[in-house]
C-alpha cells in the first residue's frame, strides 16, 4: 500500500506507536487524554505562549505507522543563542520511506520557521523526556523514560542526522542500595512530604527549586508557573506522598525530589486509554506496586557543597524502601554529570539504557 503523510491527525498521532511497535520494543504510552491535551493549542502552555508547532503521521492504507511533532521554543532559543527547532515524539515502524517523509516534514518546518538547526528527540522540551533510545532496548523502562524501537538511530543517521549529548538512566535495587552516608541536624532540617492536601505549596516550591537549582544545566530553561502546573498537575492523582518531598533548612525550601510509582504496568495492560475496566486496573496496579521512578531532584545553588543531595536520597531511598517498594528507577543523567553519575554508582544503582540527542544542520 503507498505511505501517505497526514498533518493535524490527532488521534492518529496517539495510535502510531502502537501500530509502529511489536511488544518486545516495550513501548508504553501516555494516557490518551495527556496525549491530546499536550497537542491542543488552547491548553499547552508551549502553544499558548506564542510558539509554533506541527505534527504528521504517516500512513499506509489507513493505518498510522509513525509519527512526529516539530515546533520551536522561543525562551530556549533566546537564552542559549540559537536558531533551533526542535522535534519529538519521534516513533515509525522499520519502514525507511515512511521516516523519510516524517523527518522531511520536520526539516521543511525548521526551515520555513528559519532555523539553521534540527534537534531531537524532545517530548517537548529538555524539562520533560528528550532523548532517542541507542542502548540497553532489553531493558524494561520505568515511567517517563523515553523508549524507542533499535531501528530508529539508523533512520535518524541515514537521514543525515548525527548524535550527540549522551545520556543514561539508571536503576536502584533497593534490597542492595548503599546510600551514601549523610546526616542533616534535625534542629535545622526538615522534610515536608508533598500531600494532597499540601500539594499546589510545595509544588510552587518544587518549581521555584527546580528552576534555581537546574539554572546553570545545559538547554535548561526556567519553568513558568502555568508550565510547571500543565506538567505537574495530574501528579496529585498518583503521588504517594512517601516518596516526595521538599527539604527545608530553618524553613526555608533547600532542596526537592520527586518521586512516584512507576505506571507502566497499569499503562500497558489498559493500553493508555481510559474504559470500562480502568478502574479494576488501576486498583490492582495499587496493590501490588512495586516500583517507583524519581522525576527529578534539585538542591538550591546556595547549598550546595553541603552534602545535602546525598541526605535527600538517602532519606528518599529508606522511605520508598519501607513503602514496600522494591526498586527505583532515574529518568536519565548527562554524561557530561560525572557527579551524578558517580552518585548513583555509590548507591550500587545499575545503567539501563542509553539515549542520545540527534541534531542535523541546516544551514
């Protein structure tokens, strides 16, 4: 049958990666409702504040067998110097031509927006998942980490894009954890677990956190509140308030981790679709969870150099350890954060997988 490309087709955007995909690539999706309330442009921030964007699948006959978005990040072109669009949600079936077109789609955009540069994977943005899957793709993933299928390096580079900006995530086996050892005078620190009831203060302190902590990182940029919230707003429904917290030194917010169950269970075996056995499934992933992920951690620059990120993980760690869960999973660490990466390997964490960012010039 011939490929067809489609602009603007939501739903078919949603479908793709489960037509693209055998089991064994492992690929879980977001809930439906994410995925459109992400590509509306009445309610993601990205989009109401001015940047542009589009997106395509690819089909052949009616069925979807890829996918892409491309769009550009003003704040971040401006704060970094560069004429970059960026694309993401990058998922095709092994099928050349159809990621020729996709990718095509996305170059045309960057350069109609007049952009010297093409970038990926970011789902949408550096503060959310970025990356595209090149090692480790036996290895189960946990929530919000990025997985792809081993063919999708091979297209990217054969359509003239190359690698760059290693990353890695991780795994903590907490019946063999080590955390290292660390100590904060409880006169002075205190942790203020992220509750329902607490959850849109702490949350404002997370993002103020984040951002202050984060500043100086490569392609971060600053979270606005409305952001912050459209990311962050449905993890009240699925925080286990065990996991997250916010530090405070004299009571004032030093420091921050996130951390929630990992949903890829309940994700899977409800297709990421909300129906009539929602419920029953998502009561049994409750009762038998065993895993969680952390989002993101973060220390005040005024802090560091206090050993503070090591007391935050080792309290997190002895909590999550005593909620009954077994492992931990870490979104992704850069290469080029060999602190980080050196943290994790005291706490007997292992790598899963690798990602990399692609990036094509085209000036």
């Amino acid at each position: 049958m011939t490929l067809t490309l489609r602009e603007g087709d939501a739903s078919a955007f949603f479908d793709a990666p489960f037509n693209a995909y055998p089991d064994a690539v492992g690929y879980v999706s977001p809930m439906r409702g994410d995925i459109m309330r992400m590509l509306d442009p009445g309610r993601n921030p990205l989009w109401t504040a001015g940047n542009p964007y589009r997106f395509w699948t690819v089909h052949r006959g009616d069925r979807p067998v890829g996918r892409i978005i491309a769009h550009l990040h003003r704040a971040s072109n401006a704060r970094w110097g560069w004429k970059r669009a960026q694309f993401g949600y990058f998922d095709c079936a092994e099928d050349s031509e159809a990621a020729r077109l996709l990718l095509n789609a996305a170059e045309d955009f960057a350069r109609d927006e007049g952009m010297d540069e093409l970038v990926g994977n970011f789902n949408l943005t550096a503060m959310q998942q970025c990356g595209v899957m090149t090692g480790g793709f036996e290895k189960t993933a946990y929530t919000d980490m990025i997985v792809g299928a081993p063919w999708l390096p091979g297209m990217l580079e054969a359509n003239g894009f190359a690698r760059f900006f290693p990353m890695t995530t991780f795994e903590i086996d907490l019946a063999k954890a080590a955390p290292p050892p660390a100590a904060l005078d409880p006169a002075h620190f205190t942790f203020a677990p992220i509750r329902k009831s607490t959850f849109p203060e702490r949350m404002e302190e997370a993002r103020l956190l984040l951002n202050d902590g984060f500043h100086d990182n490569p392609m971060f940029v600053p979270l606005t509140p409305e952001e912050f919230q459209f990311q962050a707003g449905e993890l009240s429904t699925i925080l286990d308030p065990r996991l997250s917290s916010v530090l405070k030194q004299d009571g004032v917010p030093v420091g921050v981790i996130i951390a929630i169950p990992d949903l890829n269970g309940f994700l899977k075996a409800t297709r990421s679709r909300i129906g009539l056995a929602t419920p029953w499934h998502f009561l049994r992933y409750r009762m038998n969870r065993k895993r969680a992920v952390i989002i993101f951690y973060s220390v005040a620059r005024a802090a560091h150099g206090q050993g503070i990120m090591s007391a935050m993980l080792t309290h997190t760690l002895e909590r999550v350890r005593a909620a009954g869960y077994e492992t931990v999973g870490g979104t992704w660490i850069a290469d080029e954060n060999p602190a980080s990466l050196r943290q994790v390997e005291k706490m007997n964490g292992r790598w899963l997988h690798k990602l990399h960012l692609f990036r094509k010039d085209l000036a």
